[in-house]
C-alpha cells in the first residue's frame, strides 16, 4: 500500500501487477469506488483483468485505509477529481481505463470530460450524470448526526443488496466496513455529489463510453441512466435484472467479464 498527500487528507492506494510476461506495456485499469465502499469492493473483479491489465485501485478521502480529514471542508467534483488525477500522477497512469461506481461514477465521468487526454475508456456502474435525479438521500445528515454511522450503513445496507444477493460473510464486512467512512466526508461528498450536473457536457464525450446499472438501484432510476446513454455518441448501456445499488460487488464476476470485453474492443 503506498499512499499520497492531496489537500487536507492523505490517500491509499495500490497496483496489482499480475500480468503476464508476454503482455508488453500493459495498460492500467483505474478503479474508483463510490461513498461508503471501499477499493476491496472491487476484488472480485480481479481475475478477469489481471493477466492483461495493472490494476490500481484507491481509497477515497476519509474511507478504508486513507486518512479522515482534520477538519471539516466542502467538496465539489473538481476536488474530487484532483484526488483522482493524484493518484493516477502518484502511480504513474498517463492514459487509463477509468472505471467509477455510485459516485466514483459521477466524478470518473467528470474527470473524462475535464482530462479527455488521461482516459482511453469510460465505465460507469450504479453512477448518474446528474446529481439532483438522486433520490432517498434527503435524510442522510439526520440519520448520520442523530442516529450515527451504524445505523446509516444499515439503511444503506436496504439498498445495495437483496435478500441473500451475497453471501453473509460478505454481507456482514461490507456493512462494518460502510460504518467506518468518515460522516463528516460522507456528507459533503453526498453535497457534491447532488450538486452536479453533467449533462449539457456529455456529447462532448469521445472516448468509448459503457454504462452498467442495476434495475433496482432506490438510489438511481433507470429513466436516469438511459438519458445518460442517449447523450452520450455510441454509449454502451447494460442493465442487470435482480440488482441494487451494490451492483459492482453482488454482481462482480458478470460485471468484469463486460468490462474486460469493452476495454479489449477498445484496442483493436
């Protein structure tokens, strides 16, 4: 694990280099994950690229292993995407696949429209071009302040996952692991996250675009994400049937073996 310095917080990330030694200049996956998660949300994803792909992953500020912020401070997508951008300059990631989930999404997004040049493909799973459509999280900061981190993972638990989506040792870490993030960061990135608008933006958009999403994300309506699609030249759009809003980590094996097709197309 190796970590850099951004403004007020340090971040953790790391490279899984499992490629083999026929595969020449291999090209580097980046991962972002989304509020709550954490860069192990993506293990399962693991098998599917490492022979061909670096793999770098990153914990977001006050989540996993990366340090909370000393102070309070508001957060926008600009922010968030210098943090993004840090660790791809940290690890030496010129030119990456971008992949973001829930909010990893939204700023991966933000940071292919911003950095058009650091990016050979976009994905983005469980993730919205507008922040504004995102619905059931009004009463997030009351829950948080009132009731505690705890109680606000058990809620957010409801919408990841149905029954028995995951096994229950699964299902028991990522709930303790969600209880850990940080409030303070939580809510101002849920102030960032609901505060963004990307849409005029998107048929800028060049590089090949693919959209996964769940069809029972509370979080995130499909209407929404098929207007991404549509303003998006050449989007790919896969929605998967009997998933919520954990849909990277419930459904990892079918998600990566769409990922690995894409980026693979993407080369040829």
């Amino acid at each position: 694990m190796a970590f850099v310095d951004v403004p007020n917080g340090r971040l953790a990330w790391s490279i899984t280099d499992l490629t083999a030694p026929w595969v020449e200049n291999p090209p580097t996956v980046v991962m972002h994950h989304g509020i709550g998660a954490s860069s192990r949300i993506f293990d399962g994803w693991i098998p599917a690229l490492a022979v061909t792909h670096r793999i770098l992953r990153f914990d977001i500020r006050g989540h996993g292993l990366s340090a909370r912020p000393d102070r309070a401070e508001p957060l926008d997508m600009n922010r968030l995407s210098d943090d993004l951008l840090a660790v791809m300059d940290a690890a030496g990631a010129q030119r990456v696949h971008l992949l973001g989930e829930s909010i990893g999404g939204t700023v991966a997004l933000h940071t292919a429209l911003r950095a058009p040049d650091r990016v050979i493909t976009l994905t983005v799973s469980n993730g919205a071009h507008v922040g504004g459509s995102i619905e059931s999280v009004s009463g997030w900061r009351r829950m948080i302040e009132e009731q505690g981190m705890q109680a606000w993972s058990d809620f957010m638990m409801q919408g990841r996952f149905h029954p028995d989506a995951i096994a229950p040792a699964a299902w028991r870490w990522f709930r303790e692991q969600q209880a850990t993030a940080c409030p303070q960061t939580v809510l101002a990135m849920l102030q960032a996250l609901v505060g963004a608008s990307l849409r005029d933006a998107l048929p800028g958009l060049r590089m090949p675009v693919m959209i996964l999403h769940p069809d029972g994300s509370p979080f995130i309506p499909v209407p929404v994400v098929a207007d991404f699609a549509q303003r998006v030249p050449g989007a790919a759009l896969h929605v998967f049937g009997g998933a919520k809003h954990g849909l990277p980590f419930s459904h990892a094996a079918a998600c990566a073996a769409l990922f690995h097709a894409f980026i693979q197309a993407s080369a040829t």
